[in-house]
C-alpha cells in the first residue's frame, strides 16, 4: 500500500470526511522519481465547524504524526467545513518548488 493510500485511510477514519483529496505532489519537487514526501491534502468535514485554520490543521498534524515523523516532508492542508466548501469550490494550486539539489 502507498503512504498516499495510508493517508487517506487514516483520514478517512480519523474525520469522516464529506470530500476527502490526497494529492502526491512529490513530482514538483526535488526529489528522486516515484518519491512519496509531499502531499496536497484537501479535507472537507463537519469536524472543523467552529474551529480556525491553526486549530484545523493541528487536528490533521495530529493524526498523521506517524506519517510527518517518517516519510513525509511537507502537507499542504486545505481544511473546509461542507458549507465553506460549498461557497469555495475549489482548493488554490500548490506553488511551484523553488529550488532544492534532487538526486
């Protein structure tokens, strides 16, 4: 199984997202082919009602600390409730790396 695929498992069990994204962008960055370090994640769920984005992005940190202490390098987390999902849409594109030696 992918660290791609244990993320969303472990998302998926840990939020019961109403729409749930991981995205490896690991090919945008300077590492070696087929690498699995950075990851796009988008997460909808009623979870985050009430809370700011710190707070929503500590609740995901926490449930993949696993993952961040070992294969992975970097999240970008798009974290909605269903209604700001509803009014949004759409997560803004990842930026492009800016630099790094890749092997």
């Amino acid at each position: 199984m992918t660290v791609q695929d244990q993320i969303m498992m472990t998302l998926e069990d840990a939020f019961q997202p109403s729409l749930l994204s991981v995205e490896n962008e690991s090919h945008r960055h300077s590492v070696p082919a087929d690498s699995e370090t950075h990851f796009k994640v988008v997460l909808v769920t009623e979870r985050f009602a009430g809370e700011r984005s710190v707070k929503r992005h500590q609740l995901v940190y926490a449930v993949l600390a696993e993952f961040l202490a070992g294969p992975v390098h970097a999240l970008a987390l798009h974290t909605y409730t269903p209604q700001e999902w509803s009014e949004t849409g759409a997560a803004p594109d990842s930026p492009d790396c800016r630099g790094g030696t890749g092997k």
